[in-house]
C-alpha cells in the first residue's frame, strides 16, 4: 500500500523543493505515518558485528536524520540500523539554501549542507530519552565550520555519544566543509585517531560502554594514498571503515545544469567508483575490521555488489529518494535470493567473494 501510495505523492514532493521535501517526509516518520516491516528479517541476513546483531544489513546513511527525530521509525520500517548526524558540537545553519539539488535524469543528489546541525546537547538529549533495546543507532560525528581544533571536535563527541550510540561513525570526508578531507591524510589521521582513542578509553576508565569507531572516507581519495590511509586504519585498529561519502566527480551526467552545483554527489553515477574503492580497502585490510558499503544502492543488483567488494553492512539514502520506501523489502528478497542460489548460508560467507575482480577495475575520473 505504501509503495502504491509513493507512487502517487512522488510528483508532489518532486515539485517541492528538496529540502522542502525532506522536512515533509521527517514530519510524516514523526506522526506514525509510514510502512511498517511485515515481519522479522530472513535470519540468513543477519550479521554479528561489534557484539550487535544486527538483524539485516540495511542502514539508512548519515544526513537524512541528521538530529535524531525519526531513529525508532526508520527501524520500526524494517532498517537494521541506522545512522543519525552528521553531528557538531554547537548548533550550526549549515551552508545558505538553496543547497539541496535533484538531477532525476541521473538518480542523483547534489548538496552542499554543510553540516546543517542542532548540536550535542539537542541530539544526545533525544537519543537519551528513546527506550532503549529498540534497534541500533549509530552517531556520525563532526566538526563545528569554524572549529579551531577540530579534533577536539571529534573527542567531544566521543564523550558525548558513548552512553546512547550503538557505534560513532568518525566524518572526515565530507566535500562540504573547507579543507575537512585533510584529515584523511595519513599523519593527520594518525594524530585524529591516537586522541580519539584517548577519549574512549577515559569513557571506558569512567565506567562507560566502549563503543565501536567506525571511520568514513570519501571515494575520491587518490589510488596512490589509499594505502597509507588504510595503514593507518589498520595500525590504530579502528572497528571499522565506511566507503564512502558522496563525490566531487562528475563525470558521465546528464542533467548539465544541476550538475554545474558546487558540493557532493550521492546516488547512482557514484555506485562504481565507491564499489571499487570499497573493494581496494577490502583487500589493504586484509579482514582487519568490516566495512560498510555506501553509493548508489538503488537495486538488488547493487547491494549485492557491495557486498561481494568486501561490505559486511550496507547503507542507502539517495535511493529512496527515487524508489521509495518499498525499495527496502525489495532489498531484502533479493539478497536472500541471491543467497539461496548462490549456495551462500548466510550472508558473512559472501562477504569480499569477488573483492579481487572489483579492485582490478579501473577507477573513474573525478
């Protein structure tokens, strides 16, 4: 019903602008209006990670419920997780509207955000006030725009998450602050991540739940740096590595006039370079930590792809814009279909089966 019903109401949101939109659909999730999963996921997809189980291994990305208003919805949908923020420390507008553009034509969104956020205190303090034991959450955390040190931006999030996030998820890649993919260079990362780790263990040395550190890199990091990158990932033993965020590439796009909008791309036109990415830091890893797959989600056809390039757990976000709500359940019967043929008895034992064949490919332009 509620695939029929997007069918028809995807004209008018379309016609809205896109944030427009977006704050419709996010008042929509709060007043109980949207699909509720049939039933429990087919267990074949579920996947331990982290001592989480998660119960299948779609997550919605960062940036559509950016201060944490709809988490228990998106689950109640049938998402197995799903990921809140970007989050900064203090309360920031973001960049000036208009800053959200859909180029339909190519599947696409461009935004350039910038960290649009209503800060630690107003999120924690609704992650805090959910029932707990409702499904997993994860905290994506960032940097204030005018953030003096913006490491200790990140520790300021570890110390404020650690007690309501399942994980935190570490954004050093976003195309939309200045010079924030700085950070992902390997002596700077180095630094990053030998304070963070600091921050938890003070969590922990308080009594605090040791959360999991994922870290989210961008797809367009150049081949010759990936592997001091993943070096440094690997050394500091991170518990885990998200491929990627949206991309400056444009290349091979149709809509020319959106596609001139300075910011990120996300959505279909960046599924092949992020896959191939997401394959090479499969293989530099060496199974070091599991690996999130992230760009152009938009099919069967494509989760499993990811998966097979070495993702364990999945997120999706522009694909929704397109395919509605209805994309989940299709998601989920394919990947057990797949599995079912494949000869695959769960989904762990498909992870990275063709991680070798992705990373031979050559990337695109950006």
């Amino acid at each position: 019903m509620f695939g029929a019903l997007f069918d028809l109401t995807r004209p008018l949101l379309h016609s809205l602008d896109p944030e427009q939109a977006h704050e419709l659909t996010l008042k929509a999730l709060e007043c109980g209006l949207y699909p509720r999963a049939g039933g429990r996921s087919d267990p074949r997809l579920s996947i331990e990670l982290w001592g989480l189980r998660f119960s299948n291994p779609f997550g919605l990305a960062a940036g559509f419920d950016k201060d944490a208003r709809v988490a228990d919805a998106l689950l109640a949908m049938g998402f197995g997780f799903t990921e809140v923020g970007t989050v900064t420390p203090r309360p920031q507008a973001g960049n000036p509207r208009p800053r959200v553009f859909r180029l339909s034509s190519d599947r696409a969104i461009i935004n350039r955000l910038g960290f649009n956020s209503a800060g630690h205190a107003a999120v924690h303090a609704r992650l805090a006030g959910r029932p707990q034991g409702l499904g997993i959450v994860g905290v994506n955390v960032g940097t204030n725009r005018d953030a003096a040190d913006r490491a200790s931006d990140y520790v300021a999030g570890i110390h404020c998450f650690s007690e309501v996030a399942a994980y935190l998820t570490i954004n050093v890649s976003s195309p939309n602050t200045p010079h924030l993919r700085d950070l992902q260079a390997p002596a700077q990362l180095d630094a990053l991540l030998g304070r963070l780790a600091e921050a938890r263990q003070e969590q922990v040395a308080a009594g605090k739940p040791r959360r999991p550190i994922v870290v989210k890199l961008a797809p367009d990091i150049a081949e010759a740096d990936l592997p001091g990158i993943v070096e440094v990932l690997v050394a500091r033993a991170v518990d885990g590595i998200a491929v990627g965020n949206t991309t400056l590439q444009r290349t091979g796009l149709t809509d020319a006039r959106q596609s001139a909008e300075p910011g990120g791309l996300s959505g279909r036109p960046l599924f092949m370079r992020s896959t191939i990415v997401l394959a090479r830091v499969h293989q530099l890893a060496r199974g070091a930590m599991p690996l999130i797959g992230i760009g152009g989600i938009d099919s069967g056809r494509t989760a499993i792809a990811k998966i097979e390039a070495g993702a364990s757990l999945l997120q999706l976000y522009t694909g929704l814009v397109y395919e509605g709500p209805a994309l989940l359940a299709r998601l989920q019967q394919e990947l057990a279909a797949y599995l079912e043929h494949g000869g695959h008895a769960r989904l762990a034992d498909a992870v990275g089966c063709r991680a070798t064949a992705w990373a031979a490919k050559p990337l695109p332009a950006v």
